[in-house]
C-alpha cells in the first residue's frame, strides 16, 4: 500500500503509486508507523529536491526524520508552493532566485523567500486556488483550475490535464479569470522567466 506522500498541485498530500521526478519537505509530518498526522507543515521552509544524491539512501518517513514528498514535476511543485532547494539543487536556486529578483520581488535569502511565500501558499479555497487570474497572462508552468474542477498546467496555448501519473490530452487553454494554484509570488517568479522541469507526458 504506498504511503501518503504525493503531492498535488493543490498542495494536498495523497497516496498514490505512480513515481514522480522530484521530492522535497515541509518538515516531519509522520508518525511513527509511517502514516501523516494531522499537521501538513512545520516551519516555512518548502523545498523541491533532487531525487537522487551520492552517496544518500533513505527509507521514506523513517521515525524522527523529515518526511519525503514526492511531485510528478518540478510545475507540480511550485503550485504547491515548493521552491528549488539551495543545497541539493544549487544551479536550479541559483536562477530561481534571479527571476525572483528580476520579477521585483522583495528579498533574496531564502528564509525571506519562505516568508513571503507562506502566506501566498497556505490560504486556499475549496479547489486549491491560491488566487484569480486573466488566463490569457499567465506563463508556461502555472497551474490553473479547469471549469471541471480538476487542475490543468498551461502550456502554450494549451491547458494540460494533470494526474498523479502524469499528464492528459491536451485542452485548449482556458479563456477569462480562473482559479490559479500557483502561488502569485512564483507565478511572478515564472513570469520572469524561470522555467520549471517538466514530466514527459507534457511534450516536448
């Protein structure tokens, strides 16, 4: 049975097999038998990581450590409200923080970052929209919610369908306000130029 650790753009934590490309964490969220409590942050600090390290092997939500989430792509990430981690993932940092900067916004330690984030990130409503916009004015990489409800990434001239496993045939993109799960400081941050990893499934 897999552990409750996928993300969605939405940001809500589900269970579900299908593998991902990045992981990351908000902290230590498990119990000791491996299963979520109720909280689904501890601190500020969201990161998106590398899936692999040299040298590192974890056991997913092991007792007393932080608790691995996994994202199909990095678009995935930032719609939950994850940002490029500094460590694992320097050069990816390196120009996030350049679209944050060229993208007027304020600070550039990450904990100044984080701050600015969290409340962009947490304050969500019944579908997972962090805030409205004209669709025709957002990047590539944004995620948004289709009038079914479900969300879809924008790409292009399209809105791709996601799921856990990857994304569907694509739909034209949608027209007029709609729910944005993007937080706005990292829709800005896209708007500036940053360009997420994407999963294969969303074409070349």
């Amino acid at each position: 049975m897999p552990l409750q650790n996928r993300v969605l753009p939405t940001g809500a934590i589900v269970a579900d097999p299908a593998r991902g490309l990045f992981t990351g964490n908000r902290g230590i969220l498990h119990r000791p038998d491996r299963t979520l409590g109720r909280a689904r942050w501890k601190g500020r600090l969201w990161i998106c990581c590398r899936l692999d390290w040299p040298g590192l092997r974890r056991v997913p939500m092991s007792p007393g450590t932080w608790t691995e989430l996994f994202f199909l792509d990095e678009a995935v990430a930032l719609a939950a409200g994850h940002r490029p981690c500094a460590f694992c993932r320097r050069g990816d940092h390196a120009r996030f923080r350049a679209a944050w900067a060229a993208a007027g916004l304020p600070g550039r330690l990450a904990a100044e970052m984080d701050r600015l984030l969290h409340p962009a990130r947490t304050r969500r409503d019944w579908a997972g929209a962090t805030h409205r916009a004209a669709a025709g004015g957002l990047p590539d990489g944004a995620f948004v919610v289709l009038p079914g409800g479900g969300p879809a990434l924008i790409r292009g001239q399209r809105a791709l369908p996601f799921s856990p496993a990857g994304y569907g045939a694509p739909l034209p993109r949608p027209s007029g306000p709609v729910g944005v799960l993007t937080p706005a400081p990292l829709v800005a941050v896209l708007l500036a130029g940053y360009r997420p990893v994407l999963h294969p499934t969303a074409g070349p």
